[in-house]
C-alpha cells in the first residue's frame, strides 16, 4: 500500500503545474491517468462528484477545479444544461 501512495505522489509532482498566482494545479486528462482512470467519462463523473462535495462543504468548488480546460468545457456544459432544461 505504501509503495502505491509513494507512486502516486511522485507521478503528482511529476504532472503539477503552477497557476499565475503560484497556486498548484494537475490537468485532469494528466490525473486520470495517474489515478488509474481509463475513460474519461467516468472521471467526470468523479470531478462532477469533487465539486458537489466541495459546494456542499461550503467549498468554492470553482476555485478548486476549474484550472483545466476540460473542467471549464464541463462547467459550460453543465451550465448550459440548466439553461435550456436538455
């Protein structure tokens, strides 16, 4: 188990990336993969998961998980779901 959580945080500090403000970040198509995730269908459905925890928390799910472009693609989809009730 050990030896697992050492793989996994090495292969974070392998993909993070660092925002504007220093702030670190991991691509979401990058953490699938480390995470062992093989259809990106289903780790949406994870992030989706992340940011109701994270609103739900009192949370600014935003602030958290919107560094990805897929996340924002998400997000917009999402929104525009909402919008027209499809």
């Amino acid at each position: 188990m050990e030896t697992n959580l050492t793989y996994v945080k090495d292969q974070l500090a392998k993909i993070q990336q660092l925002a504007h403000n220093g702030q670190p970040y991991w691509d979401a198509r990058k953490l699938m993969e480390v995470l062992d995730y093989k259809d990106w269908r289903v780790f949406q459905e994870v992030i989706e998961r992340a940011r109701q925890a994270c609103e739900m928390s009192a949370t600014l799910a935003r602030t958290i998980l919107c560094h990805s472009p897929n996340w924002l693609r998400l997000e917009a989809e999402r929104s525009e779901k909402e919008t027209t009730g499809s």
